[in-house]
C-alpha cells in the first residue's frame, strides 16, 4: 500500500497504518485525514517545509490506498 502525506510537513504516512488505526490513534488519524497535521508536526509547519497540500490531496485519492470513494475522502477535508 503506499503512502499518504502529511498536509502541513509532507511526512509519509503508511495508508493502512492510518487507517486502521495501528500508526496513530483515532483522534490523530481524523485530524491527519482532514489535513490538520500528523503526531510528527503537531500541526505546525516547519520552517522549511514546501506546500505539501497538493502530496496530500493526491495521496488521499490514489486508489493504491483505499478502497473507499475518492469523493467522500476530499470531502472530509477541511477548506
């Protein structure tokens, strides 16, 4: 499976660690899937971290990851 990247510091996450819940808690797992950041930056953008949020929406959609509708995942993102 590959990976989904952080929103805010483009760390790689392992799509089913995340969502099955064996790499972050449910809490971290829902904020990291609506693009608030990841147990590795807290939310906070480092200070020479790119703009990683098109990693992340193309990550979320690829469909290597999921199996879930790619539409109801982006929709779960926070504009």
């Amino acid at each position: 499976m590959a990976d989904i990247y952080c929103r805010v510091c483009g760390e790689p996450w392992d799509a089913y660690g995340v969502r099955h819940r064996e790499d972050m808690d449910e809490r971290e797992a829902r904020d990291f899937l609506a693009g608030r950041g990841c147990p590795c930056c807290k939310g906070k953008k480092p200070e020479d971290a790119a703009n990683h949020e098109m990693d992340f929406l193309e990550s979320l959609v690829d469909p290597v990851n999921t199996d879930e509708d790619p539409i109801e995942l982006l929709q779960e993102v926070d504009p």
